[in-house]
C-alpha cells in the first residue's frame, strides 16, 4: 500500500513537472498564461467545407470561383464567419486609445491558416463599411491572390519600385476591399520589406484606409 502511494505521488509529480516544461500552445489559455490578450477563437472549416461542399476546393458563387475557406463569403452565417466578426468587433476595443489601424499576420509555419485567417477578417471589416486593403508581404510564397481570386501582377514589389499607388488600381468585386497581390518574385524579400520605401508605403495606405492588413511569412521558417 505504501508502494503503492509512493508511486502515484510520483507518478503525478512527473506530470505536473512535464507540463511546467511544455512550452507548446495548444489552446487560448496557454496564450493568456503567457500575459497575452486572445482577440478570438476560430473553429476549424474543415466539417464545413465537408458537410456543405463535399470537399471541393471553390465553388461557383455569382459566376465566378470561390475558395471554400473563405468562410465570409460561400458561409456568412456559419460559426466560423461569426468568429471572424467575433475578432472584428474585438480589434476596435483592443486599444481604445490608439485604435488599431495596421496589422500583420502571421502563424508559427506553414500551412497554419495566416493567409485563410487574413483574407476572412478582410472580409469581415469590409462587410461592416470599413475600407480595408490587404497586402500580400509574404513575397516568398505567396498566395493570396489565389485566394481571392485576383491577378498576382501588378503588385506589391511594383509599387515599392515605382514609389506610387493607386488605390483604387487594387479594388476588388467585394465593396471597401481593395487586395495588393505580392508581385513579381524578388532576390532580397528581407530587404525591402525592411526598406524606407516600404515604410512609407504603410504610411500612405493608412492616410486611405480604414484597415491595412499584411500578410507575412511564417515566423518560425523566416
């Protein structure tokens, strides 16, 4: 019996030890743990898009393609595109003070859903009146013209060449959503994303926007 006690202490010992060790985030409480603020909680697509559209990649909506994941358009009323909205109304609460206006996402690696989670909370913001750009600054992979069903030139590289932009160059069939696709391929993506002409490029999308919204590579690959 005393065997016995001694092992179960233990045993609970070694697991509580292992878990002051994980580092990992596995749900929002890891992240509050951690000091952070959670601005929502997005569900899985994958039942969805299984359930309402076997499977398929896009859907025609208004004759034209639609992506499945963009859960603002092909499921407004569905839980992931309350959560989209869930995440809009929080933003504006986020900051009182300042307000947020700029905003980069990211993810930990590839494949995570950034670019998914970008492209929907574009569309929510533009739902509700807001005049919102996206900006492809994934210049190594990316995808988001793709994903909203737009051409990937003209675009970001371009523009931070030529110094200029037209916004409305980059509207888009969505009302108040305007998408600046990445571009041409460039060597050095680094560099001008770090670059003077870049900083003034977000300076001018926000004297013309509502909402500038980025997409950026994953953290951990760069």
């Amino acid at each position: 019996l005393l065997g016995l006690l001694l092992g179960l202490v233990a045993g609970g010992g070694l697991v509580v030890f292992r878990e002051k060790l994980d580092t990992h985030i596995r749900q929002p409480g890891d992240l509050e743990a951690h000091g952070h603020h959670v601005l929502g909680v997005v569900p899985s697509m994958t039942p969805l898009i299984n359930d309402e559209f076997d499977g398929q990649e896009t859907i025609e909506v208004d004759g034209r393609p639609v992506h499945t994941l963009l859960a603002m358009l092909v499921s407004p009323m569905s839980a992931a595109a309350e959560a989209y909205r869930r995440i809009r109304t929080n933003l504006r609460f986020a900051k009182p003070d300042d307000g947020i206006q700029a905003l980069a996402v990211s993810s930990a690696d590839k494949g995570d859903g950034k670019t998914t989670t970008c492209a929907n909370l574009a569309l929510a913001l533009a739902s509700a009146g807001k005049r919102t750009v996206v900006v492809d600054a994934d210049l190594r992979r990316p995808w988001m013209h793709e994903m909203l069903g737009v051409d990937r030139e003209p675009g970001l590289a371009q523009v931070l060449y030529d110094g200029e932009i037209d916004p409305e160059a980059y509207a888009t069939r969505v009302e108040d959503l305007f998408v600046i696709p990445a571009g041409d391929t460039v060597p050095n993506p680094a560099e001008i994303l770090g670059s003077n002409r870049m900083e003034r490029l977000i300076g001018a999308l926000e004297a013309e926007f509502d909402y500038v919204l980025f997409d950026t590579p994953p953290a951990l690959l760069f």
